[in-house]
C-alpha cells in the first residue's frame, strides 16, 4: 500500500499546475508545434494512469486505506451536509455572477455570455445560500448551464458539466437545515433519490476533470506553456530533471484525467479526494482568491466524498457496501 502511495504521490506532483489555464489567456492561442516525442510522453502518460488506477481498483477490493473512520457518526450528517454544501455552491455563484463570469472566470460577458445568464446565475447563488425555494432554483441553474451552450459552446460547457450534478444533487437534497423557506413541493418527490444524488455528483465532478485534462492541458498545451512562462511551477526542471514545459503540461492534464477516472469508477474514493483537495489546495497560496473562488464548487464536492465516500451507487465495483450513503 505504501509503495502505492509512494508512486501517487511523485505521480500527482505535476499538478500543482492544475490550474485552469484558460482564465490567464487573453486572446487566441497561437498554433502549438513541438519536436518533442508527443506520443512517448502520452504513452507513458496513460501507462502512469492506468497503474495507478488498477492500484486504485486493488486497494477497493481488499478494503485498504477506505478511510471509513472520517464517515459522520450522527444522525442526519448527510442531510446536513448536503445543506452546507448547497450554500457553499450559493457563496460561488454569488461571487461569479458578482464579478460577471459565468461558472469559470473564462466564461464572461466579454467572451458572449448574456448579461440575464449572470444575472439568473446571481439570483440562484442567494437562493441556495438563504435557503430560498432552493430545489425550483436547482432547476433553473440546470437550465441556464443548457441556455449557455448557445452563447459559449458545447466545449465550454462540458468543462463547467459539474454544474449539471451539481443541480441534481441540490434538487434532491435541497437546504432544509438552513433555509429561511422551508415549504417545498418538490422534496416529498424527489426523497426517494437521495441514495442516489451523491453518487451523481461523484461522477460529474470525475467527468469535469477528464475532460480539462484533455481540453486545457492534453489537447491544447498550449495553454499550460502560456501559464508556465507567467509562473515558474515547472520545479522538476529546477531540480535538474530533463522535464520540459511541455511534458509538464501533459503530466498536470494526465492527473486530471487520473483523478476524474478514480471518481468516475468510484474506487478509492475518500483517498483520492483527500489527494485532490491537497492537490487543489497549493495553488491557493500563490494564485490567490481567483483560485479559490474558482475551484470552491470542487472543494466542496470533495469534502463531501472525503466524509461521505463514493454514495455506493453507479461504481464499477461494488464489493463494500458500507460505502452506501444511510438515509
């Protein structure tokens, strides 16, 4: 196991770059050609994933380093928690439609986002974070995620799809311990999915991740060598290693894809979540509030996962069904 954590850890280093590397573009990205051997980096890439996804896979199977004694004791701790994490959803959306972007920093208003997009994006914000009709407003903020396609494109939005678990999760869960409005025609409905809603978001913060790592870093390194010349991460050069901008670019994306696959397989959970949070949490320190403003959606959906695990439902292997969420 040690061994393992060992190799996850030298593995996951590159992305302390893990930034979202569009929000410091402005403009178009100039045509990226390289001479190095793309297809050994990507090759080596996808074998470093795929080992450590099957050493994810084995450490489910046996049961090793669940993590199950940060699992909530009390009654309720899901219901709670669900509450929290709706308000914390709350807080980003008022902080990104205050300062007129939509769900990334990239997608602004000067980018073809429409001003009634920020400002429903606004509305929805104080609603989860007052407790307001929160599960109709889980609702509209699905549908301003499909209205936005229109204005920014599908690729844009794909990145941002964790807004669509996110809607799900909220719809059924809500925030019951901490609304002002506690009146719902929709949670008799939809209570009967909370085993379910956990598990959902699991997977589309997994599929978020897949998808930046192929869009900002994989397919498009172009960006990653546009933040690395603004921001000297590339330390593994610093230390003497033969380890370019380039093949940096491609390891912070692999990671990326690496945790994303682990979330969508739903093995391994608590560990790779108490990984990602330390992974998201460095750049904070030299990037800013910019950084934590942009990643607190993933934050929050992580700490769920760490406390609560995979929700036991959609994974790929089943074996411990202590992962289910008791409600």
């Amino acid at each position: 196991m040690f061994k393992l954590l060992g190799l996850l850890t030298l593995f996951v280093i590159p992305a302390l770059a893990s930034a979202h590397t569009k929000w410091f573009m402005t403009g178009e990205l100039d045509p990226f050609h390289t001479t190095e051997p793309t297809l050994v980096y990507l090759a080596l890439s996808f074998c470093s994933v795929l080992l450590v996804v099957v050493g994810a896979i084995w450490l489910h199977r046996h049961n090793i380093g669940n993590l199950k004694f940060l699992r909530p004791k009390k009654s309720h701790a899901y219901e709670r928690a669900a509450s929290t994490f709706t308000m914390m959803i709350g807080s980003f959306l008022l902080i990104a439609g205050t300062h007129e972007y939509l769900f990334s920093p990239n997608l602004t208003i000067h980018s073809g986002v429409a001003p009634f997009l920020i400002a429903f994006e606004i509305g929805i914000g104080l609603a989860f974070l007052l407790g307001i009709f929160t599960r109709v407003s889980a609702i509209l903020l699905s549908l301003v995620w499909f209205v936005a396609v229109y204005y920014s494109g599908w690729l844009a939005l794909m990145e941002n799809v964790w807004v669509l678990s996110t809607a799900v999760f909220i719809l059924v869960m809500g925030n019951d311990y901490f609304s002002l409005v506690s009146f719902s025609l929709l949670r008799k409905k939809v209570s009967k999915y909370k085993k379910q809603a956990l598990s959902i978001l699991r997977i589309g913060m997994g599929v978020t991740l897949v998808i930046l790592g192929f869009s900002e870093k994989i397919l498009a390194p172009g960006y990653g060598l546009h933040f690395l010349e603004q921001h000297h991460w590339n330390f593994m050069s610093s230390l003497g290693f033969n380890y370019s901008d380039y093949l940096f670019t491609l390891s912070a994306g692999s990671v990326e894809i690496l945790i994303g696959v682990i979330f969508i397989l739903g093995v391994a959970t608590r560990l790779t979540a108490v990984i990602a949070i330390v992974v998201f949490t460095i750049p904070l320190f030299i990037l800013g509030p910019i950084e934590l403003a942009g990643h607190l959606p993933h934050f929050a959906a992580m700490f769920l996962l760490v406390f609560l695990g995979s929700g036991g439902r959609y994974s790929f292997f089943k074996q411990h069904k202590d992962e289910v969420v008791k409600v």
